[in-house]
C-alpha cells in the first residue's frame, strides 16, 4: 500500500518544525531538499519565518546546562514504557482512538506547542529581567523653591543614574543648568552635569558615592560651567534620594 498523500495541515506542522528548528540531521537535509522543489512547502517555510520573526528578533540564546539533555532522555525512557501500554489499548479500543494514537500530525502538533511555549517562556523570563535592569533603585524628586516637582533623578542596578525634567526649565542666553550632588558637607557639591536646557540626561558620577538621602541640586551657571567648581547661580530645583518602591 502507498503513504496516503500529505495534507496541507501536515506540510504546515512539518514547516513549522523545521523554523523552530526540530528537524535535524538527514532528516533536516531531506527536508530542505523538499523546500528548494516543492513551491507550497517553502511558501509554508517563509510564512512560520513571518509569524515568529518577532520573537526571534528578541530572544537571547541561553545555553542548556550540561546535564539537561541526560534528565530529558531519563525522563522519556521513564515514560516510554507506559506509552506503549497506552498504545496497546488504543488499539484494542478500535480504528478510530488508533488512528488518532498514531496520527502524525497529532504529535508534530504537540511538539510544536511544548516548543512554542518554551519560547513563550524564555521570551516572558527575558522580559522581566529587562523591566527589572530598567526600574530604578533610588529616585530623588527634586522641587523648586515653590515646592513644584521640576526633574526627577533615577538610579538603576546597572549603575546607571539620570535625570529626567518634569517641565521647562528657562535658561538665559550664555547660561547652562549644572548638576550637582552632596553626599558630605565635609566635601562639598560635585558637578555630574551640564546641559544648555531641560531635557534626559545621564549623570556622571564615577567613583563618587551613591546613597539614600544624597542631595542632588540643579543651578544656573555659565554655559562652560561654573568657575570655581561649586555652585555660584540660583538654585532651580533640590532634593534628595530615597528607595524606589
């Protein structure tokens, strides 16, 4: 008797296999011998290319730990034995529930849902350490004399610090707005900015210390910064840095 012929269904399953990248050896040889001569089957390819581009583009490769592929095998030689008894029943229980135990698209169907979801799941854990790196440790809202919040400094656990204005903030002509912090009076302000008008910036802190309660000031200096290496203009905004919540 023949191979009954393959459906589209099938060629589709076995298409989105070979994207996800689970067909291997000479059967994956075989295969894209089949793409470079049947137009349908490489139309399939380039159309489950389409769909998972996106979650391509943003997940990062994370190498399986040496004794990952040893547990998978134990665990599938564990379960084989109840999977053929399963089998023997379905058998026994008429052409039907066998034809579907035997269905190739039926398992091709599953392991491509197991592989989806695993992508799912690198994709969601990649996502959250992103959003983690991006929400800030300390924040410190600084206010003007009239007490209106006029910028906001974030510090991140990548040592990362910034800040971010809240408003429009007028400079006069030949004029800059520095940025300073305090961490000891003893010590005195050290400039971590100089900007010609309001807008993101990051600070430049280097070695200088970081911490809660850590005073940071805005001031209008000259557009090369100030002379004397301390604040010398107005004090436009000041306030000082607490954990974020």
């Amino acid at each position: 008797m023949s191979p009954s012929p393959e459906t589209a269904p099938d060629r589709d399953a076995l298409a989105g296999e070979y994207v996800l990248g689970l067909v291997e050896g000479t059967d994956r040889e075989r295969l894209e011998q089949r793409i470079a001569r049947e137009p349908a089957l490489a139309a399939s390819v380039e159309s489950w290319r389409g769909h998972l581009a996106a979650i391509d583009a943003t997940a990062r490769p994370i190498p399986p730990s040496p004794g990952l592929w040893a547990r998978i095998e134990a665990e599938i030689a564990a379960i084989l034995p109840a999977a053929e008894r399963g089998r023997a029943k379905a058998v026994k229980a008429g052409g039907t529930l066998s034809d579907w135990w035997n269905s190739l698209f039926v398992w091709r169907g599953a392991a491509f849902a197991g592989a989806l979801a695993a992508l799912v799941l690198a994709i969601g854990l990649n996502g959250a350490l992103d959003r983690a790196k991006r929400q800030p440790l300390m924040v410190a809202v600084l206010l003007t004399d009239a007490n209106v919040a006029a910028a906001v400094v974030n510090t991140y656990p990548d040592g990362r610090v910034e800040m971010v204005p809240l408003q429009n903030i007028a400079v006069p002509a030949g004029m800059a707005l520095e940025i300073w912090t305090l961490w000891d009076r003893a010590v005195g302000p050290r400039s971590v900015g100089l900007i010609d008008r309001a807008r993101t910036t990051p600070l430049r802190l280097d070695q200088l210390p970081l911490g809660t309660n850590q005073l940071f000031e805005i001031t209008i200096e000259p557009a090369t910064g100030s002379p004397t290496g301390r604040p010398t203009g107005p004090i436009v905004a000041k306030g000082t840095t607490s954990q974020a919540l």
